[in-house]
C-alpha cells in the first residue's frame, strides 16, 4: 500500500522477486511505461516466451498490474503497468525476512551493475569514453548526512533531463555502513 507521500514501501517477497537480472530488466522496462510482453522482450533484447514467468511473478507479489488488453491482427494482448509510481527500498533489517530478502537483492543488484558494465565494454571498448564512470568512495557521515546524501542523490536523477535519444545509462547505488577492519 503507498504512503501519503506516494511512496509503497517494498515488501520482502516483492523484494526476493526482484532477485533475477533478468526479472530487474523486465521491471526497468516497465519503469518507462506500461508495455506488453512482446515489448518488454523487444526493449531487453529476451525472447517473449522466456518472459511470461517473470512477468506473472512480478504480478503475483503486486509489483505490476493488468493495465489494458489490446486487440492485435495475432491476437488480444495484456499490457501491464507498475502498480505504484514509486518505491520506497528502506528495509526494516530488524526482520529477520527482510534483512535476507535485502541482502539476497543488493547482491543481484551488484551482480546486475557487474553484467551491464561487462556488456558495455564488450560493445563499445574505448567508443565509450565520457560516458561510463564507476567509484568507491568511503565517506563518513552521521545519519542526517546519509540522509541527506540520499535525497541529494535522488533529487539529482529527477532533475536530470531525460533525452529521447542517446544511451540508456545503468546507476547503482549502495550506501552502507561499513566494518573499520576488512576481513582477511
């Protein structure tokens, strides 16, 4: 259920959905509108048939929803929708569920940013200069300024102009306390 500012805060079996690469592509695609699943496999390059099951399992724990049916010469398809235009991933790590559904999300999540920048290099090598850009920063800050460093972060992306041509650009990020001694 969305709050009143909007925002649905995710729920554990939402966020263990969200656990395939495969699956986080299809929910992006549905970021940038509704879709059907023939459009969904043309915008991520999959086969539609390979994506029925991911798409029903997006339905399924309320992340997506049945949007409209169109008529087609083939034949009647559903296009579906994101059930809520924004959501709020601010696990409550106190649950012992959520904490394993976070921490099993953030890792696909590292692994999925890991396999678009393998792709990127492999298609464009040097081409792409000027437009890929990875850090590790180390920053210290109480929970005001983290607080602060996300707001500024996602008030950033909402002012960025969105272009109707050029690259579509992958970002990841994780804010994280971290251990003062690195394991051996």
């Amino acid at each position: 259920m969305a709050n009143e500012t909007g925002e649905h805060q995710i729920t554990p079996e939402q966020l263990r959905a969200l656990g395939s690469e495969v699956r986080q592509g299809v929910f992006q695609a549905f970021q940038e509108g509704p879709r059907s699943v023939a459009e969904v496999a043309e915008r991520i390059n999959r086969p539609e048939k390979s994506l029925y099951y991911h798409v029903a399992a997006l339905e399924r724990v309320g992340l997506i929803e049945k949007f409209e049916r169109r008529h087609t010469a083939k034949k009647p398809q559903w296009v579906y929708a994101l059930r809520y235009k924004r959501i709020k991933v601010e696990p409550d790590l106190e649950d012992p569920e959520m904490a394993d559904a976070a921490e099993k999300h953030v890792l696909a999540l590292m692994r999925a940013a890991g396999s678009e920048y393998k792709r990127a290099v492999a298609r464009y090598g040097n081409k792409s200069k000027g437009l890929g850009f990875f850090q590790r920063q180390t920053l210290l800050l109480d929970e005001e300024g983290a607080q602060l460093l996300r707001e500024k972060l996602r008030e950033l992306i909402r002012e960025l102009p969105q272009s109707t041509s050029g690259h579509r650009m992958g970002y990841t990020v994780m804010l994280s306390p971290i251990e003062e001694v690195l394991p051996e």
